[in-house]
C-alpha cells in the first residue's frame, strides 16, 4: 500500500515544484531581509526575484505591466481587495452559477446584489444568458474560470464580448484554472484577474495575489492602508504601484518560494499539462467504470480542469471519503466552499467527493484509490 496517495490537487497542489522547500530554506537561513526598508545588497536581490516574479506572471497572463501585478495571502484575500474596492452597495454584479464563497461572501458581506447565470447538465454557463441579467444599475462581470467543484471551465471570451459591449468590468478568478487554461488579460478586456499560488502554479500556500488593469488602479480603493518603505515622510497612501496596494511586510518566503515554483512551471508548461491532462483522463474513465459511481460535471473531452465529483448510488460519501482517508487516500468531500455550485448542479445538500490529480500523480496511486471505492461495500 503506497504511504500516502494525494488527489486533493484542487484544495493544494502536492507534491510541489521541485526544490521548492529548499529555495524557500535558503531564503530564509540566508538571505532573509525586508526590502524597501533594510539597506542592503540581499534587499535588492529580493527585489530583484520580485520584478523576475511579476514579469513571469505578465507572461502568463498576458499583461505588459508588470508594476500592476500585487502580491496577497491567496486568492480569497485577493478578490476582497477587487470586490471591496471597484464596487459599492447598489452596484450590480453578473456571476457565473458556480461561484466559489471566495466570490459570494464579499458580495454578500457588501451588499452588493448580483444575478446568477444559470448553467447547463455540465456547468457551463452560456454568454446569452450572461446578457439576459444585465440592468441599468450592472457594474461588473465577475467569472470563476473553471470551477473547484466540478472542473468546468467557462467561455471567458464570450462571456468577455458580453462585458465589453455593456462596458461592464470584467473580473476572473483563475485559482482552479491557471495554469490549465490560458487567460489573456489583454485579449479579455480583463480588469482584474485573480490567481492563487499554491494550486497550479505549485507554489506554497499564503501566497497569490491579483493583477489590476492599470487604468483602474487610481480607482481601486485600497482595503488595507499602512507602511510600504516608501513615501515614508507622508501619511497618505503612495499612489505609485505596486506601493499602493503592498502596504506591510510581504510574504517574502512564501514569495520567494513562488517565484521558483511560477520559473518551474513557465519551463515545463507543455509537460505537466500534458500529463496532467492523462492523469485527468485515466482517473474519469477508472472511476466511470465502478458500479453506483456518478460523475458530476463535464466529461473527459469537454472543456475541462483535473477536478472530478462523484456521488455514490451505493454509499454515503462522507463514508466513502473516510475509508480512503483510512488507507491514506486524500480527497475532499463535502460542499467545497461553494454551495450555489452545488445548488445549480443538484448535489445540494448532500455535496459530492471529489478528486483531483496532478502532473506528479502516478497511475498506480489512481488505481489503489479506484480499488478501494470499488470494494466498498454499499
């Protein structure tokens, strides 16, 4: 029995890019230092892996300035810092039907209403429909790009089209589809893309962050205000980027440790796409062959990412995602953080389990996974 079998890909990525606990072990034993403060040549080297940072995620996302891209905690905090600073109460927003809570708890926290566009047998949401919910008071379109449910990945282009005729604000959440699926900001229109660190990109957790389209940043209010090491002699924030929106001490680790991870993935793209993809494959076809097993959600050649739910005609999944863990299968069971995903798919109350693979996952861990929900008595 393998020791540990991790398809929980889509909560975290594991294992990480090659090297990374090392790069991050260094940083700190060795080059530890707070830049824009601490007048050192190690404070320019950190600099300097931050510029090298934001220019590769420009690469990745398509955006030619890299001063726009701002590092948070994650995605969650990244989004709040878009939400809460370009919309008010009495905007309205367009959301695609299976938003993440990372997207709903700050509309609703805010007060801030919104229109679901409804969504087909596999989750996909059509750009017609999108246009159908638009009113006078709609400020902005605000898309998860591939759900962390069931791995749908949406038309960002067409429903893009839809923003830019009503001349509404374009927002994406990549955190399940970056690096999976490409996202162009410039093609897009996007204002803002959000990206999480830790999943795709293989990086650590606690770090992520958004990419603001530079014209909007003068308009994006800034959620937390404080000491960025520079402008020092005034007590209003900067407006120069990316000091506005970095106030306090970045996760300078974590970052470092991400800028290894986003090098990694940029010079293997091709590969563990690739083999994520097969991986993908191989599990939906095992687990589609398993009597009282139903996958929820697109199938293997539609337009989709390595997150795949079932729900069991023969088991309660909560039963069945403790008996894995019992032979040290990692997935995830439940509502996922996104209960209208569930609600719009009919997997509420009751959730699904879900698994997800990654580039490093071995056929022979999908198969022990398989066995085990296979032999599962009902």
């Amino acid at each position: 029995m393998p020791a540990r079998v991790y398809l929980d890909n889509a909560a975290t990525s594991f294992p990480k890019a090659p090297g990374l606990g090392q790069v991050i072990s260094t940083y700190i034993e060795e080059d530890c230092v707070n830049i824009n403060r601490t007048d050192s040549p190690l404070a320019m080297k950190s600099f300097d892996f931050l510029m090298d940072l934001r220019e590769n995620l420009c690469s990745l996302f398509n955006y030619p300035h890299p001063e726009c891209v701002i590092f948070r905690s994650g995605l969650t905090e990244s989004m709040n810092w878009i939400i809460k600073g370009l919309l008010e109460q009495g905007d309205h927003v367009v959301v695609t039907s299976l938003e993440h809570n990372a997207v709903m708890r700050p509309l609703v926290q805010q007060k801030i209403s919104f229109s679901r566009i409804p969504c087909n047998v596999y989750g996909y949401c059509s750009a017609e429909e999108a246009e159908k919910l638009i009113r006078p008071e709609t400020r902005a379109m605000i898309i998860n790009a591939a759900s962390n449910v069931f791995g749908t990945v949406q038309d960002l282009k067409a429903l893009s089209q839809v923003a830019k005729r009503h001349n509404l604000l374009f927002i994406v959440d990549t955190a399940q589809s970056c690096p999976h699926v490409k996202t162009d900001m410039m093609d897009l229109g996007a204002a803002a893309v959000c990206f999480a660190g830790h999943k795709g990109l293989l990086g650590p957790q606690g770090t992520g962050g958004f990419i603001i389209r530079k014209d909007l940043a003068s308009r994006l209010v800034p959620l937390i205000a404080g000491g960025t090491g520079s402008r020092s002699d005034s007590e209003e924030i900067p407006d120069m980027l990316p000091d506005r929106f970095s106030p306090g001490t970045e996760n300078l680790p974590g970052l470092r440790g991400l800028a290894h991870s986003v090098e990694y993935v940029l010079n293997n793209l091709e590969n563990l796409e690739e083999t994520t993809r097969e991986n993908t494959r191989y599990l939906y076809e095992k687990l589609s062959q398993i009597e009282g097993i139903r996958i929820v959600g697109p199938g293997p050649d539609m337009s989709r990412t390595p997150a795949i739910s079932i729900v069991s005609d023969r088991a309660d999944i909560a039963a069945l995602s403790a008996v894995l863990a019992e032979n040290g299968v990692e997935t995830r069971v439940g509502m996922h953080c996104a209960p209208a995903a569930h609600k719009a798919m009919g997997t509420f109350p009751g959730g699904t389990l879900r698994l997800s693979a990654g580039p490093f996952t071995s056929k022979d861990e999908i198969d022990f996974a398989v066995k085990i929900l296979a032999e599962n008595p009902a």
